[in-house]
C-alpha cells in the first residue's frame, strides 16, 4: 500500500507557500512595500504606492484634457511643487491662455499667443518676513480675456503665537494687463477653519468690464458681520494713455463710490508685460 504523502509547511517564513506547493517554474514575488500593512494587489505592489500612482495618472489627464472647469477644480498651483510642470497649467485651452507660478520670486503670469502679464502675488520664497510663505493658487472661472483665481495662504505661525491663514480673490483683465483683489478674509486665531467665502465669488460680464455682487458673512476672528458688495470694474484709460481697471462701489452715492474701502485691496504690482495684437 502506497505511503500517503505528507505536506509539511515551512517555518522559517510565514509570507511563503507549503513547501510542497511551490512551483520551481513560478518564482515566488517579493513584494515591496512601505505602508504597515501590505495588501494583496494583483503586482504585488503596496496599496498605497498603487493608490498614488493612479491618482496621479488621473491629475495627469486633467491637466492635458480639454475640459476647462474639470480642470479648475481640480488643478491647483502650490508654492512648494518643485517641478516645473506642476506650476503651470492650462486656463483655457482653445485660446491658449496659461498661468504659470513661481514660487521662487512670488510671480504668477498668464500667457498667450502674443500676450504675457507677469504680476507679483507673493513674497519670495525663502522670505522669513512673509506672512504667507506657503499658498495655493487655483481658477474660479475665466474667459480667453480673464481670470477669477483664488489664492489660499496656508496657516503660518508669523511670529512666537502669533498666526495668519487667509484667502483672496483676484480678477485679471488682459486688455488691460490688470489684475485686482476684488474679495479677502483673514484669521488669526490658531484654531480658525479656512476662512474661505460662501457663496463662492462670481463676475458677471458687462459692456467695457466686470461686475461683482457678494452677499455673506465674512470670515474673520471677530463676530461673524454679514457684508455686502456691489462694485464694477470698468477698463479706463488715464491721462497718460495708460489703461486701468477701475473699481467703482455701487452701494455708494454717485460719484462717491470710486476706490473706495470696498475696492478690497487694490491692485497687484505688474512687474513685465508684453501685448498682443
């Protein structure tokens, strides 16, 4: 009578097969991971390099689409990417308007077919006096002709308990190489959430301009205050010839309401500029 055979498993590793199951045709897969746990994926890869890896596929496929608001929404500018290809992206596409960020000098540039505006939006990397060393910048909507971004400063201890965590809102016009803060909030306190706005500023397009109406209660570390905006950026040339987006408060009694306070914070410094035809 034949011997049954017996298989008897191996116990100098638990991750192996009975020694009896082992193919020598099939080589056992080592797998590589660096998560605590590694779990059964069909390479043997760790779940979380796999998860990675498809999510920035999926980012990568974003950024080249030619769906606009897909990509607004999901593509942001950080001020700590160090590769160039993530400091750029395309705003839209079938004009070939794109916004480039860089961090090391704090300027953000929006370019097309003849066309770059260069605009100083942050301070330099590396500067210790900024209160806001670390940002996000993203697209809010935008034409061939404009831009609304929003630009989200990440909290920062400024000095010894000291902090600021902010959000701002910028309208670019590239007629006339402009781009202003049409809406900000900032906080202090440590253990404040985003300050960001609800509802999330619109522009409306008008004759020679943009208008902006925003009602909601403004995020600050003070009682909550409902604010309330009716202002118009209209394109103005001055004496010189030189052209402007002028801000105007509607709420205002006429001829009273020209950059006042509820023009927010001007306008950003324009460092280069080149015009298309």
């Amino acid at each position: 009578m034949k011997k049954p055979l017996l298989c008897l498993p191996l116990i100098i590793s638990s991750a192996l097969l009975p020694a009896c199951a082992q193919d020598s045709r099939a080589p056992v897969r080592t797998q590589n991971c660096t998560s605590t746990h590694c779990g059964n994926t069909a390479t043997g890869e760790d779940p979380q390099e796999q998860r990675l890896r498809e999510g920035a596929a999926r980012s990568n496929e974003i950024r080249g689409g030619d769906d606009d608001q897909r990509r607004w929404a999901s593509v942001r500018l950080n001020s700590d990417s160090t590769k160039p290809e993530r400091l750029k992206m395309a705003v839209v596409k079938a004009a070939g308007l794109e916004m480039r960020l860089d961090p090391k000098s704090g300027q953000l540039s929006f370019s097309k077919a003849g066309l770059q505006h260069t605009f100083g939006i942050a301070s330099p990397l590396g500067d210790k006096s900024s209160a806001c060393p670390e940002y996000s910048i993203q697209i809010v909507e935008a034409s061939a002709a404009h831009a609304l971004v929003r630009m989200a400063c990440l909290q920062a201890e400024i000095a010894p308990a000291r902090y600021h965590m902010g959000v701002d809102y910028y309208l670019y016009d590239a007629e006339t190489a402009a781009m202003r803060n049409i809406w900000r909030a900032a906080v202090a306190d440590k253990n404040a959430r985003m300050p960001d706005t609800k509802p999330v500023p619109s522009l409306k397009l008008i004759a020679n301009g943009y208008r902006f109406d925003w009602s909601g209660v403004q995020p600050s570390d003070n009682k909550p205050s409902t604010t309330v905006l009716h202002n118009s950026y209209i394109r103005s040339t001055e004496k010189s010839g030189a052209k402007v987006l002028l801000c105007t408060n509607l709420n205002a009694p006429k001829g009273q309401g020209v950059e006042d306070d509820m023009c927010e914070g001007g306008a950003l410094p324009l460092v280069t500029a080149k015009n298309g035809k």
